[in-house]
C-alpha cells in the first residue's frame, strides 16, 4: 500500500464565490416548459394505455400544427425572432457571474462586502473621536462611512477614521476605494 506524504500535497485554492449565473432564470423556465411537455405526453400515453380517459391533448397540437404553412405572414417573423433568442441565451450562457466578495491577501479567503462594511463601521468607531460610525457598500468597488462626532475638527477626525479604516482593510486585495464623512453632533444628542 503507497502512501503520498501530506507534505508534498498542496491544496488548491479555493474559488472565489460569485453571483448566480445569468441563465438561472431561463433554466427554471425552460425546466418548466419541459416538464409540461412530459405531462401531456404521459396524459396521452395513460390514455393510449386505457388508464385514463379523455381526448388526446397530442392529436389537438397536430391538428393545430396542419394549420400552419410557411407562407403564413408570422411565418416570416418567427425565424429571425428564434435568432435572436438564441444569441440572447448564449450571451446569457457566457455572460461572467459577478464577484460578491472581495479577496484576502491569503489565497482562497474571500470576505463578504456587508461583513467588510461592518469591519470598517467597527475600525471607525474605534477611534478616539468617533461617538457612532455606519458603514455600507456603495457600487461593487467602494465602501461609505460616516462617523458621528462631537470634536470639532473634523478633518482630524476624518484622517483618523481613514487611518483604521485603511489599517483594518490592508489585507483586502483589491482594496475597496473608502469614502469617509464625518457628522458634528452635540454631546446632547448621545
């Protein structure tokens, strides 16, 4: 029996997590679709089969189906509309999945873009100056304090919020862009 040592055995990095592709929506209804298709086949074969009883659901699509020649005026439309369908679900199909997290310097750990908004509401409260901090996520590269404050110097304030927040996110690769606001409140609104 070979055993390979789990020295020389590195593990691969783990994927980054992504948004749900783009085609999810088209794959549920076309799933639907088929599955009605299967129950009318399975209705008329329960029927051939003597299971049930009824009129033949199939034999009303073909007669429907005769009705329709190529010289219809409909007929001209269909096909380019087919075409154009088809490219908007291979669009669709290659379509990237969007990022949801953002990537740690060390490989495979991702962090969510809520749980980094709250580790910057965390850093900012955390300065000396800063009597509430609020974090969100504003577009898909970009964080936004803003710290309430009873100093009055608020660009001091604003550099020192910057300073952790900056601190606490080095080790996000890319780091996110921050942008910091910092709100003078009277000691009476506490």
């Amino acid at each position: 029996m070979s055993t390979i040592p789990t020295s020389d055995v590195t593990p691969a990095p783990a994927k980054a997590p992504a948004a749900a592709p783009a085609t999810v929506v088209t794959g549920v209804l076309l799933a639907l679709v088929l599955l009605g298709v299967g129950v009318v086949f399975l209705r008329d074969a329960l029927l051939a089969a003597g299971a049930v009883t009824g009129t033949p659901w199939l034999r009303w699509f073909a007669d429907k189906a005769e009705l329709i020649s190529a010289s219809s005026p409909w007929m001209l439309w269909a096909g380019p509309v087919a075409v154009v369908i088809g490219l908007v679900l291979i669009v669709a199909a290659l379509k990237p999945r969007k990022a949801t997290h953002w990537a740690a310097e060390e490989p495979g750990v991702h962090i969510g873009r809520s749980d980094a908004a709250r580790l910057v509401a965390n850093a900012a409260h955390e300065s000396t100056s800063v009597v509430a901090a609020r974090a969100d996520v504003s577009g898909r590269r970009a964080l936004r304090v803003t710290a309430r404050t009873v100093a009055t110097d608020t660009n001091g304030v604003t550099a020192e919020v910057d300073r952790a927040v900056t601190h606490r996110l080095a080790a996000l690769r890319p780091t996110p862009s921050i942008r910091t606001r910092v709100v003078t409140s009277s000691p009476k609104e506490d």
